[in-house]
C-alpha cells in the first residue's frame, strides 16, 4: 500500500477558520475522526486486506512554509491545548491539524502549573483574535497518573516518587483526583471495589478523564480572569482505539456513543457528577 503525500504550492488557500468554541471544537472532532479513519486504514493493511493507496494533499500553509519568501505567517491558533508530554500522544497528529492551528503546552500529566497557566493566559489575551477553545488533552495509561495512583494505594512503597519534591509538584496536582477517583468507584460499585484485583488499572484509568477534568476546572477559573467568554474543554486520548472521549470507552463503536469533549465543571459538586459518570463507565471483572 502507498501513502502519497501530494504537495501543490499553488493549492487554493483553505483560510476558513472556526469562529467560536462550537465550531472549534467540531474541527478538532472531524480531525480525529480523519486520524482514526487513518489508523483504521493502516490496520487493514496489517490485516492482510487489500486496500487502495492513500493521498494525501499538503499545502504550504498546512505546513508552515511562508507563501511568499521573507513572509512569515501572523500567528492564529484557533485552540490552545494542555495536553500530557507523553510520546506516544502527538498533539497536531491526533486531531489533523496543521502548522499554526494549536496553541500546545505539554508536560507530565497535564498539570496546571504556573508556567503552564502563564502560556494559556498569553494565548487567551495576544492571541484572542483567534483563538476560540481551550482543551485538557488526557490520556490513558498515563504515567504520572499512574506514579499518583501508586503514591495513593501504598505511599511507603514509593518512596522514590514520595519523596523527591520535583516529581512531588506533578504527583500533588494529581492526587486530589485520584482520590475523587477512588470515591466516585466505591459510590458507584460499592466499598468493595478496592478488593477487586483490577482496583489499580480501573482507578489508573478513572483518574486520568477526572484529572483531566478536574484540570479544566481548575483552568477555567484562571482563564475567566484574564479573558471573557473562552471556553475551556476537557478530553481523553485512548491510545488503544486512537479516538478522544470525555468517558471511558471498551471499543471503538463506544467512542461514537461517548461525547468527544466535556465542557469544564463550573463547580466542586459538577465535578464530582462528572466523576461519579466516569465511575458508572467502569466495569469492575467479578471477583
Ligand atoms: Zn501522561
């Protein structure tokens, strides 16, 4: 099978950009339904099934080249992204997007920290022209995620992690949502859940979508005070089936039921709604 990346620099100028969070976030959903139509296609081909080649037309706008020599481009995000610096979760990759479409800040467990809130305000006030959503970009098997589950169910197992303050400042931000987590399951499925032998990989995983949640929250609130009337999404990325979903899905037919974004909570009580939902997403195994 071939991919063919077909560059024309005389392609029209495709200037069409979306003009509130609606329509912000519907591109950003038909990007990754484009990236999972991708992935999908490259999977037959491992199948062993015959596909017909692919071609993919690239423009120099789409790749950041200057039309003109000596011409750079004004800068237009039309999303900034708080996304994890996890590898395997390429930003621009996931949702289809070209050079200059997102704004991305990335680091472990997309925290908010202080340079990261510094970053978004930039790009909420210089950059307000264009910019019209803000997204908390998840993913699962997420390892700081995973280092504050651990801290959480057995802290002096890890000392290594419990006790090294620059790791601290990233498994802190996290904790308060592995324990919304962690109570959001035991309200859902009883106080037994913690017994079960998959309780780690299910509050591993409810964690990430209410940390990413939980995040929106909290970047929400900073963002209504240096700008008015930018919304401020959240998501996960299921590095199993490629989609973005605001709930846990098992299958890629799941992600077609699930919302693609969640809109932040407005308070701790709608955050812990949010959280009991993603618990209810949850299947414990029987033991
Ligand atoms: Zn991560």
């Amino acid at each position: 099978m071939d991919i063919i990346y077909r560059f024309d620099p005389y392609a029209p100028l495709d200037l069409k950009r979306p003009k509130n969070n609606r329509e912000a976030l519907k591109t950003l959903h038909q990007g990754n339904c484009r990236f999972y139509s991708m992935v999908n296609h490259l999977q037959n081909v491992q199948d062993g099934k015959k596909v017909d080649s692919m071609v993919v037309p690239i423009s120099p706008v789409q790749l950041g080249i200057p039309v003109v020599g000596g011409l750079e481009q004004m800068h237009s995000p039309f999303a900034a992204v708080l996304g994890c610096a996890d590898a395997r979760v390429p930003i621009e990759h996931i949702f289809d997007c070209s050079s200059n479409d997102l704004f991305v800040v990335r680091v472990a467990g997309n925290v908010l920290g202080l340079e990261c809130i510094g970053s978004i305000d930039y790009a909420a006030t210089a950059l307000r022209e264009s910019l019209q959503s803000i997204i908390v970009l998840g993913h699962t098997h997420c390892g700081a995620v995973g280092a504050a589950v651990k801290v959480y169910l057995s802290p002096s197992s890890f000392a290594e992690v419990a006790f090294s303050h620059p790791v601290r400042t990233i498994i802190d931000r996290i904790m308060v949502s592995v324990r919304s987590a962690a109570e959001a399951l035991q309200e859902v499925h009883g106080p037994k859940v913690s017994k079960n032998k998959q309780y780690k990989d299910l509050l591993i995983n409810a964690s990430c979508f209410v940390n990413a949640a939980f995040t929106a929250y909290d970047l929400q609130r900073e963002v209504n005070a240096v700008a008015k009337g930018l919304t401020v999404s959240y998501s996960v990325y299921d590095m199993a089936w490629s989609t973005v979903n605001s709930t846990p899905i098992r299958s890629a037919e799941e992600a077609y039921d699930a919302h693609a974004f969640g809109t932040a909570p407005k308070n701790p009580e709608a955050l812990h709604a949010i959280a009991l939902e993603i618990a209810q997403c949850m299947k414990p195994s029987k033991s």
